[in-house]
C-alpha cells in the first residue's frame, strides 16, 4: 500500500467498527477500515442484535436507521425466576419512550452499515489481516497481509475494534478475565402466541434464557453448561423444543418451531486502554461481557459515538496526543464498568439455587415492582449507561 497518512484507521469491520469510522468521517476524518474477513457481508444468520432505544438514536445520527431496517420494537421487559416468586415487568410507557429497544437480524444492522460507509467514500480493505499495531511518532503503523502480501497503513489514530482478535498484537493489558464456564445456545423459535412486543429474561439455576421478539417469532438466548449445549444441539427440533419448554416454562406460549441453532461460550474479558498516545480500543476489544441484560452492542456503540464527539473538538494534527487518548478513556470509563459490574453480578447472582439468597431475590424483583422510581432508574441505565 502506498505512503498516504490517514486521520485514522479501524482495526476490524463489524457493526461497532463500522459506526466507528462512520463517525469519524462524518466529524471530517480520513478514515480507513481493515477488515480480516475477504467477504466483510459475511456473518452467520442465526446472530440477532438487541438495541437499546439509545443505540436506535445512535443509529439515527448516522443515518443508518432511515435505511428501512426490519426492527422488532420491544416494549415491555418480563423478568422472572424459574420456581420461584418475585417478578417484574419493565415497560416503555413508564419512561415514556416508544420503545425499550429493538432487536435485529445482525446482518441487517451489518449491511446498513457497510452501505453508509461506502456513500462516505471510506477506504475499506477486505482480507487484510493485521498482524501488528505500532504506535509511533508522529503517526502509528498498523501491519499485516493481504492477497498481495505483506502490507502496512499510516495513521494518526488507530481505532481497534475487532472483537478481541486483537489481544495478542495490540498494545494492551487485561486487568480481568473470567471463563463463566457456561455456553449461549441461541437461535430463533416460534411460539403459537403472539409475542406483542415483550421480551423474556427468566432466570434458572443454571443460567438465564433470554426470549426476544424478532419478527413473528423470539430470538432466544439459554446459558448452560458446555456439556448441556452440546446435547441440546444434537436434539432433533421436537425434542429441543420440549427441552425449551420444561426449561423456560409456558409464559410466552407453547413452542412450534426452532430453527438456526449455534452456540458460543460465554467470558468476561476487561481489557486496559493502552495508555500511550495513538490507539484505543472498542466494543469487544475493549470489554466482553455476559449477554444477560444485552448491554454489549449496546455499550460498544457508545463507545463509537463518544470517540466521534471527542474527536469533534479535536484539530487533526492533535489527534495522535496523549490529551485525546486520555479523554476517551476518561469519558468511558464509568459507563464501561458499570456495565460490566452490572451484567457480571446479575449473572452470577441468578445462576445459583441458594435457597437464603433465592428468597432474597424474589423479593427483590417483588419490591421493584413497588418502586416506580427505582424501577425507570435501572431501566434508564440500561439503555442510556452511565454518564462519566
């Protein structure tokens, strides 16, 4: 590749790296995106996407929302514990907003995004696997291969926002990281009721499954063993959904279908900011958390928006100093960790059949359901995090 310095590059070209260099060159940057996939449309069926209404807002000023994206509104939250008392549901008139959250096939969200940053003219190089990040003075490197072989980009600022591929190459360090032991089975099932926009998250002992609407059917989300996983994908889809059933319970309705079952484990990996100048880190690269509560996406959006509003009071020339690095890791830090304290206690608090702490639990989802304000706070900070 040639000598040009741009204003910044992206390391990785999913939803959150796209909305990244979106961002960016809409606050007037050069932006290039390298993405390790030849194919960067590429991505399995069976992965949908819970937005919060923030993200949907997020999507909006990118202008990615008026793309006509088929989104499945849900308006009310149902969280429950399997064999026990205490529920509570969370509903969208209580904010009042239009609606919590939408969910969406990942591939939708994904094109959309790929679409808007080919109107922006933004340099992406498909199969560019990057092997190396080095900052440097006054711009950084970032090398690897493609086709053609061995290539390097030029950049003042090096966005990495690839899932976590990066960990071994990238400048950085993890301060936490937690194998849950367990396993998201997740795929798409039908119900013979309609879901009228309502959303499951009901807690059992070994994890909580997690039923979305999506279209006429829920996407649904179980946390189980590795070794549960793998039966549950060996069954036939009658007997998955009867499994599904004994599980889950009948609240939304007796299950006729089940179709695109995978499955992947389930982490929690915290990673620093790399403290020098030139690069941060996004989405999954810099934080992967357990589904519960969907926050992930969620959280690595804000994170592409507020590296673009640092960026916006930024002049190019300052854009590889320690002062914008260390903006955007100030400016994140709450709302990062809160998500991940927030996510990691909820997981671990309901995944247990503590009798003591049990009761404990259903009495708190009973008392949310009495403590209007209690109850829009959580939900506020579920969609809109936590302001630094």
């Amino acid at each position: 590749m040639s000598a040009r310095i741009h204003d910044a590059v992206v390391v990785g070209g999913g939803p959150v790296g796209c909305a990244a260099a979106i961002a960016m060159a809409d606050a007037g940057l050069d932006v290039a995106v390298l993405e390790a996939n030849a194919d960067a449309r590429r991505a399995p069926d069976s992965r949908t996407l819970a937005l919060s209404w923030n993200s949907r807002l997020i999507l909006q000023r990118l202008g990615i929302w008026s793309d006509g994206l088929p989104a499945t509104p849900i308006n009310t939250i149902h969280v429950s514990h399997r064999g026990h008392f205490g529920r509570t549901r969370l509903n969208a008139a209580d904010l009042p907003l239009p609606a919590l959250g939408y969910v969406l096939r990942f591939t939708d969200v994904h094109g959309a995004l790929l679409k808007a940053a080919h109107r922006r003219r933004i340099d992406f190089h498909s199969g560019f696997k990057v092997g190396a990040v080095q900052p440097g003075s006054p711009v950084s490197e970032v090398s690897g291969v493609n086709a053609e072989g061995d290539q390097s980009v030029l950049a003042r600022l090096v966005v990495v926002a690839d899932g976590g591929a990066s960990l071994s190459r990238s400048p950085t360090k993890r301060i936490r990281d937690h194998d849950y032991g367990q396993v998201a089975v997740v795929g798409l099932v039908k119900s013979d009721r309609l879901h009228r926009n309502c959303a499951y998250e009901r807690f059992t002992a070994a994890g909580p499954i997690a039923l979305l609407p999506c279209g006429d059917e829920f996407a649904f989300v179980w946390t189980c063993t590795p070794e549960r996983a793998n039966e549950l994908l060996g069954l036939d889809d009658a007997a998955f959904l009867n499994e599904l059933r004994r599980a889950f319970g009948d609240r939304a309705g007796r299950f006729i279908g089940a179709r695109l079952r995978s499955s992947f484990p389930l982490i929690l990996r915290l990673i620093r900011q790399p403290q020098g100048a030139g690069v941060v880190l996004l989405g999954n690269a810099s934080q992967t958390l357990h589904p519960v509560a969907g926050q992930g996406f969620n959280l690595g959006l804000r994170d592409a928006w507020d590296l673009a509003d640092v960026i916006r009071s930024t002049p190019v020339d300052a854009l590889r100093t320690a002062a914008v690095t260390s903006q955007f890791r100030t400016r994140r830090r709450t709302d990062r960790l809160g998500a991940v304290t927030f996510t990691h206690s909820v997981a671990k608090l309901f995944s247990n059949d503590f009798v003591p702490l049990a009761i404990g639990r259903g009495i708190g989802l009973a008392m949310l359901d009495t403590l209007p304000p209690l109850k829009r706070e959580l939900m506020r900070r579920m969609i809109f995090g936590t302001a630094s």
